[in-house]
C-alpha cells in the first residue's frame, strides 16, 4: 500500500528513513504487517509523525487505522523506548 496523494515529500522520507534504519521494508510497515520488526517500525514512524505536529487522526488516516490504534502505539513504543530523541532524529532525517 503506498502513501495516500497529497501525503507530503517529508512524511515519506521518515517512513523510508525508519524502514532502512530498522531493516524492515515499507510495504509490510504500511499494509499493516504484525510482526514485531514492522509494529515496531510503524510505532516509530507515528512517534515521529506525532513530533512533526500530525495529529493521531491525521496519521490514522495516512495508514488507514482507527486514531486510537495510533494513540495506543505512540505509547508503547515511549514507554518501550524512553531514551529516544525524537526532535534530534527528526532532524536528522528532514535534514538529509
């Protein structure tokens, strides 16, 4: 499933970005793949997404899932990952 039209040039480049990064490929993370590497993955691109100012219905809708599925990812993955500093790799990565 590739990104809606009218998703911006950013939003696809953190999605590829996370995808290289974790070694999982775009396709499985945005069909919905379930295993751990992609949830995980998908988790990180919503962090990201929530960063950049998206709220979790704008991101519900790029991946065609209920806001709340988004909401309860978002928290999973800070509470599984709270060391993460998602300002400086949303720099990193908009920056490339």
């Amino acid at each position: 499933m590739p990104l809606p039209f009218g998703v911006t040039s950013q939003t696809r480049k953190i999605v590829r970005d996370v995808c290289q990064k974790r070694l999982v490929s775009e396709r499985d993370v945005l069909n919905g793949g379930r295993t751990r590497n992609f949830v995980e993955a998908r988790w990180h691109v919503w962090c990201l997404l929530r960063e950049r100012g998206y709220s979790y219905k704008k991101i519900a809708m790029i991946f065609g899932m209920d806001h709340s599925t988004v909401i309860h990812g978002v928290r999973k993955f800070l509470a599984k990952y709270p060391d993460q500093n998602l300002p400086e790799q949303l720099d990193q990565i908009l920056s490339k």
